[in-house]
C-alpha cells in the first residue's frame, strides 16, 4: 500500500526520482496516466493497471460516455521505467498536463502513487476537507475511521 508525501524536482531531461520506499511496490516498469480532474497524474504498478483495464472490459461499451471516458483514459497513458538511479521519464505530454515543470510531489494514494506539481498541491490545501462530510460518504460504503 502506498502511504506518504515527498518533494521532488524534474530534472532538465524530464525525470523525477521515484523515492526509494515506493520503488519496490512500483516496479522497474509501470504505468503513468493523466489523473481525473484533479490536475495530477496516476503511477500505477503494472499489475494494478491490468486489474484497473480487466474491470474496464466489462464496461458497456453502447454508452457514449463509458466510450468516451476509456479513449480519453487509455490514450492518455504511457509506460515508464525506473532507472539504476530510481529516476523515471515522465513523458513531456503528461507533465504538461499535470502543469509539473521543475518542483513536484509524489504521494502515496493506496493502490497508486499520484505525481503533482508542487504549486498544484500546495494550493489544493486551501480547500480543506470537511471531515464531517467526508465521514458520511465513507460511511456510505462501510467504511469508518
């Protein structure tokens, strides 16, 4: 389970270490992918992605909108690989996307790592959760802390 917050830079070639306590779970090879709204991207372990795309083939493929959400998921997606160093090239397309240019940080998000730009995180805690709120969603599924 990935658990944690560390700061990063992104080297001038487009490479960001990936820190040491997540690299295990990782894998040498995984798969980067544009996260939902949030302006972030999604590090996902390769067998987590093909759990995340078997559960995908049985979506009904007759609605646009599940249509629409796989193309723009799957295209938006790449593999990567770690280095001898623990660096790992984001492709040039995805860190636009998440607007990461020098500084970035990595969390752990369960079942994934999510890499964002430093500005991006930073200013995601001006909008504090309501814990109440969330409590109640969590509880919706059984869920309580």
């Amino acid at each position: 389970m990935f658990m944690g917050e560390y700061d990063h830079t992104i080297d001038p070639k487009g490479r960001i270490i990936i820190p040491a306590k997540f690299r295990e779970e990782l894998g040498e090879r995984f798969i980067v992918a544009k996260g939902m709204n949030d302006g972030c991207l999604f590090l996902y372990p390769e067998k987590e992605w093909n759990e995340l795309a078997e559960g995908f083939k049985k979506a009904p493929l007759i609605q646009p909108l599940m249509r629409r959400f796989i193309r723009e998921f799957f295209s938006g997606a790449d593999t990567a690989e770690t280095d001898k160093q623990g660096r790992a090239l984001i492709p040039q397309n995805l860190r636009e996307h998440a607007g990461i240019e020098k500084e970035a940080v990595v969390i752990g998000a369960m079942t994934r790592l999510e890499v964002w730009s430093k500005e991006r995180w930073d200013k995601r805690e001006e909008e504090p959760l309501d814990m109440d709120e969330v409590a109640e969603a969590l509880a919706q599924y059984g869920i309580s802390i």
